[in-house]
C-alpha cells in the first residue's frame, strides 16, 4: 500500500476591504514536496464578486490571479519570484499580505494523489 504524502494547502480569497475581514473563496494552492507539485485552481465568478463588493475592479483582480498561476508554474516572463524554487514561491504565494488577492493561512495534510486533493479542496472550499 502506498505511503500518503505530506501536503499544505491554501485558500486564495478575494477582501475586497481589509479592515472589514471579509472575504469571497476564490481559488485553492497545494504543495507537495515529494511529488514536486505545486498547482493553483481558481474560479473568478464575476457576478458574485460584483454583488459582493461592486466597487472592486475585476480586470486588475484577474491580473492578480493570473499572477498567482504564472509563479506556480514557474513561467520564466513572470519575474523573479516564478524563478525560485517550488517551496520558496509556495511560501511567496501564501505569505500574509493586506491586499485585496490574499490567502488563508496554510494548512497541512496527507494525500496519495495531490491533483485530486487540489481538486477536492477547490470542490469543498470554492465551488
């Protein structure tokens, strides 16, 4: 039987006011070190995001998010974060920031397989 795998994981979350704490799930991030993953899966509805703070510019929102794919994926045009290793753009990508694009605390787990548990958590926590 295979062994499971230490994975940690985020939640990306859109606050749209800081001050307010209050927030709209997005998206999740998983990584896991011994199957060298590290994926990002959002979902940028934008009537949701709308009735929730109409103010919000979703244009930039979605740069931000792109942003956040293009580091995990390590895109060379993406800057000199998306150049560091796996483990140091997971903790670039989850550090706490008071920014409208943020994401929850990380937490740990076990997995056999990470892409299904990323698409499990987007399941529970997003969709």
């Amino acid at each position: 039987m295979q062994e499971p795998y230490l994975f940690e994981y985020a939640v990306i979350r859109i606050v749209p006011r800081v001050e307010r704490e209050e927030f709209i799930n997005i998206g999740v991030i998983v990584y896991c070190p011994k199957q060298r993953f590290l994926k990002v899966r959002f979902l940028l509805d934008e009537a949701r995001i709308s009735a929730f703070a109409q103010q919000l510019d979703i244009d930039c929102i979605k740069e931000n998010v792109n942003s956040f794919e293009r580091i995990t994926h390590g895109d060379k045009l993406a800057g000199p974060i998306a150049q560091l290793d796996m483990a140091s753009r997971f903790r670039w990508l989850t550090a706490t920031r008071s920014t409208v694009v943020q994401s929850s605390k990380v937490h740990p787990g076990l997995c056999l397989d990470a892409e299904r548990t990323l698409n499990r958590l987007f399941e529970q926590l997003v969709a």
